[in-house]
C-alpha cells in the first residue's frame, strides 16, 4: 500500500485493511480457518471472546499453542456464548496486529431476547444502522522490525498515522515538496446518513500505542456497551478508547443535513513525559438528502463547508478518567462476588536492563542498557520460539521444563516500594535511575479454580507517566474503582462499586493513579494478561495467570484439538510448501 508518499509492504487478511468483520449470533460456533501466506508465524487471538475451556483456542504464540508457520493452517474453533456486543480479533504477533485486526460482532439471538415480535433485541431501541469503527495506525515501517526494535528500547524512525476504517484522512498529505507530486489529500472514511435515522457506531481501539478521544462534530452519542457488556446509557459528545477496548454508542442523525467531521486524536501524557507528533485522524458523516448527497468537497463551487468538532487537549488525562467513571453495568451475567480469595498489587512500570548481561552499567537512557517494561518489578520473558512445546501444553502435560524456560512466581506485591507516582521519577536522572534496574523472567501467577481474585493495578512514573490498558485472556473483570496517586486500601477500599461495577476485558489504569479489579478465575488454562500498548508488551509488561482444573472433568480443560500446531521445527520445515516462496528461517 502507499501512503504518506511511500509505498510499504503490509500484511493483512484477505487483502483488506482492517480485516474483514466476523459477524456471529450469540451461541454460534465458529470455525476460522486461518491460511499462513505470510512469511511470520501467526496466530490469531479472539480478544474478548472468554473461550471457556478452550484455552487451547486463545491464539497466543507459545503460552496456549504453538504458532502457525509460514505455509501452514490451523483451524480455529469456539463458540460465543454468554456474551454479545462488540468484541475483536487480531494477530497476537509481535507489532503485526497493527496490519492484522477485524471486527468481531455477537449479536443477540432474536429468538432468546424475550421480546414481542418486532422489538429491539438491544436493552435499547434497535438501531437504523450498525457500523464498526476500528481506530488504527499506520506504520510506514516493516513491522517486525518495529517489534524487534521495541524490545531493543527504542522507537524507530518512522512516519506514523493513525487510521479510521483504515483510512488516514485529509489531515494528512502526500508527496508534497520538492521532488513530489502535487500535495494530495488522503482519502478519509465517509459514514452517510440519513437524517432522523439511528447508528450504532461499534468502536474499536485497535491502534498500537495510543489512547483515543474520538468526536463526531455537532451531534452526541449515547454510550450503551464496552467491552461487550451493557452499560447504563449516559449521553457525552466524546468517547475515550484506548487500545483493546470497544465502545458502543448510538448517534441519531438529529442535526442539520451537512457535513460532520469524525475526528479521532491520539492522547499522550503531558511533559516531561517523551512527546511524540501529534497524531489525528479524520472522517466525515455526510447526510443524505432524499438520496441525494449534500454537496461538498472537490465538487468546487456551492461547498458546504464540513463543521469541525472542538477536540479535547491531548494530554488531558481527566475527560478519559471520568468516561471511564461513568461506566456501569446495566445487567450482570452474575453478581459480584462480596469478598476476594486472594488479593494482589500489582505495579506497572519501566525499568532497564543491561545490555548482553553485563552485571552492572549506566542506565538513564544509556546505550549501555535496554529500556524495558515491568509487573512489580520484573520484565516478563516469553518463551523462546524454538520451545518444544506452548506454556499450556507443559501445563496440561504436566511437563514443567517443557516450555524450555525457568517459571518464575509474579510476586503478590512489588519488589520496590517507593512514591509511585513522584513526578520527580519522569525525567532521567539520578532519582529514577536506583529504580531502574530490573531483570526478565517468565512470570507466572496460578489459582485455584474458582478463586475470587482482587487486582490493584498501580501505574508508576519511572521514566514516563502513562496509562495502561491492561487486558485479561479469557475472563471479565470487575472494575470496581480508578483513581490519581497511590492506592490507599485504608481509604479506596470503601470506594468500591460492589453493586453495578463495569465489566471489562481491557481495564485502563490512569497515568500516575490505580484500579481496581475483581475476577473470578474460574475458566481453567494459561492465559496472558498485559498491557494492551503493544510497546509495553513488547517491552515485557506481561504476566501469565494459570487457573487450575475445576474437581470434576466438566470444569477441568479438555484436551487439546488434535490439529493444533506442533512447535517441532523439523516437522513444519519438511512440510513448507514453497508455492508461496517462503523461506522458511527457524
Ligand atoms: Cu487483544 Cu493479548 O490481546
């Protein structure tokens, strides 16, 4: 594809960007073959979809399967039961899911939804239209390279864009300048509407390393999901996202027919904070008048002129704070449970290593260590690609040393207590250096099955003040509060929403604060939870929770599916095809 006056190589599902939207009714069962033509090895994770004993179809590359090689298949196979909304899927490869992402939509089953013939499905009135809305970005890089380059404690060089639909929008130009074309608009995504009708705009934050504040000129949405779960509905006219979450919201059509412009502007936390170039995009919602489009945009004289929505700072951390504040849940699938089994406190954060482990070395940005991102204390290490076999395989097999990798225990609390959120921390130095240094293991949590779980995930300010979207592999939690500074369990504790707490894949802790969450670990595997910024993944902000079998066998993990990829490289090699002229290299 080009863009930005480059043409760049990407990898996408059956040649679109985003990749094309999984369309499911609650209860289904889904088979996704996945073909590799790519020469990465993939995998493909449902994100948001609980995958209750089917641990082995959560797509995580060497934690619950072995990837799919280059040339090779695998059939994915899970139901979405007990669930309905917005979810996602994407590549859960290194920085690659920036190219290799789509919708995944459960709606309800009309014929479980108890109403008269005729009324909405929804606990609200069925919408005109339903459209997702995926925020991206756009790397102009390759973006293996950009992983590689991440665990290396840097970011490249790179002109990025961000995205709606896949489309960058006129905010950003082509080849203009010497050498260069005339200066050519990008196309944006048009959304065409027709006045007094409803949408249903699903969004997905599916970009790799902002939160969102996303605005549709002179008009307001009613926000009814996220996540996939119901919320109470509450009228705003901007929505924070931030990557791995979805939110829903009904726009009526309800404003003068014209042009409307769809911005979304990526945030960052203010200085000292690094900054980065601003990125925005823009699309537009055009009416229709009795089919007839009003004018306007390269048409030349009689334009409309587009209106333009007035966009929050973008280091405005407070309007994403009370968004999330204003989430509750409309129905509970269960109630919450009223007391935990296991507490933990958990600390987010950026640390260093030294490079080619040198015991000792300069740290505050120095070449002689590698940037890296941390839970309580430690940078979590994935299992090596050329491991016999995935985390949950040795698990289920009982194998310990199967994955090739020492396991070691992700501590209940972290290693180092200090001000957390001191902003004196941000800027290197000294003071922030003595909290750097840390080290990479394979970080393991395990619970008994059934266990109440309480989470307090604490953001830090070593070195940087952002958020973190923290997400969980095959459970729901209870987000029962947020809040700025240190969490004071004397004084938070009373704050929690016991009675309709939001119900979250993707929880955003806030920049410089904490949040707290309740999950039962009741859906037996191996399941990854981290951050949903990829560079704090890459980085190492991961830890792996283990939920032990159940007491009898209909709550314990079955077998794996007798396809699922083997990790033996000698096997895949010999049976490549090079019909696609891959090379195979592992
Ligand atoms: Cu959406 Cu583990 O990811």
């Amino acid at each position: 594809m080009t863009h930005l006056c480059k043409e760049t190589l990407v990898t996408v599902v059956n040649g679109q960007l985003p990749g094309p939207a999984i369309e499911a009714t609650e209860g289904d069962t889904m088979w996704v073959h996945v073909v590799n033509e790519s020469p990465y090895n993939i995998t493909i994770h449902w994100h948001g979809v609980k995958q209750r004993l089917n641990c082995w179809a959560d797509g995580v590359p060497m934690v619950t399967q072995c990837p799919i090689r280059p040339g090779r298949s695998f059939t994915y196979r899970f139901a979405v039961a007990g669930q309905q909304g917005t979810l996602w899927w994407h590549a859960h490869v290194a920085c690659l899911r920036a190219s290799l992402h789509g919708a995944l939509i459960v709606r309800p089953n009309r014929n479980n939804s108890g109403g008269a013939a005729g009324s909405s499905p929804y606990p609200f009135p069925e919408p005109d239209m339903e459209v997702p809305i995926v925020i991206g970005d756009w790397w102009d890089m390759d973006l293996e390279q950009l992983d590689k380059n991440m665990m290396d404690g840097y970011f490249a060089d790179s002109q990025t864009a961000s995205t709606i639909n896949g489309k960058l929008g006129d905010l950003y130009h082509g080849c203009g300048g010497a050498g260069g074309d005339v200066e050519e608009e990008e196309d944006g995504y048009v959304l065409e509407v027709e006045a007094g009708k409803t949408y249903l705009l699903r969004l997905i934050n599916a970009g790799l390393y902002a939160e969102y504040y996303v605005k549709v000129a002179g008009h307001r949405f009613t926000v009814v999901a996220a996540d996939a779960s119901y919320v109470n509905p509450f009228v705003t006219d901007v929505v924070a996202i931030a990557p791995g979450e979805t939110v829903d919201v009904l726009m009526a059509a309800d404003a003068a027919p014209g042009r409307y412009y769809m911005v979304a502007l990526a945030m960052q936390p203010p200085e000292p904070d690094p900054q980065v170039p601003v990125a925005s995009t823009r699309g537009m919602v055009r009416y229709r008048r009795s089919g007839v489009v009003v004018p306007g945009g390269g048409g030349g004289e009689d334009v409309v002129p587009a209106v333009v929505p007035d966009m929050p700072d973008m280091h405005d951390v407070d309007t994403t704070f009370f968004f999330h504040g204003n989430l509750t849940s409309l129905r509970r699938p269960a109630p919450v449970p009223a007391r935990a089994d296991e507490r933990m406190f958990v600390t987010l954060g950026v640390g260093s290593i030294c490079r080619d482990g040198e015991p000792s070395c300069e740290r505050s940005g120095s070449n002689e260590s590698i940037i890296v991102a941390t839970v309580n204390d430690v940078s979590f290490q994935e299992p090596p690609a050329g491991a016999a076999a995935s985390l949950l395989e040795a698990h289920y097999y009982r194998h310990r040393a199967a994955a090739g990798e020492e396991l070691r225990a992700l501590p209940d609390a972290p290693l180092r207590v200090f001000n957390f959120t001191d902003e004196a921390l941000i800027p290197w130095g000294p003071v922030e250096a003595r909290l750097e240094p840390t080290e990479k293991a394979t970080l393991v949590r395990r619970f008994r099955h059934g266990a109440v779980v309480d989470v307090v995930f604490q953001s830090t300010a070593v070195m940087q003040s952002g958020s973190n979207p923290m997400h969980l592999h095959g459970h729901d939690m209870f987000v029962l509060a947020q809040g700025f500074g240190n969490y004071d369990a004397a004084r938070d504790v009373a704050r929690y929403n016991l009675v309709d707490p939001p119900v979250k894949n993707t929880v955003v802790v806030p920049g410089l604060g904490w949040a707290a969450v309740r999950f039962v670990a009741d859906n037996p595997g191996v399941w990854y939870m981290h951050c949903h910024f990829e560079f704090h993944m890459s980085m190492g902000m991961i830890a792996v929770f283990i939920v032990e079998d159940g007491s009898s066998v209909d709550i314990s993990l079955p077998p794996p599916p007798v396809d699922l990829p083997k990790c033996d490289a000698e096997e895949s090699l010999a049976v490549v095809p090079d019909k696609f002229g891959v090379v195979q290299n592992s």
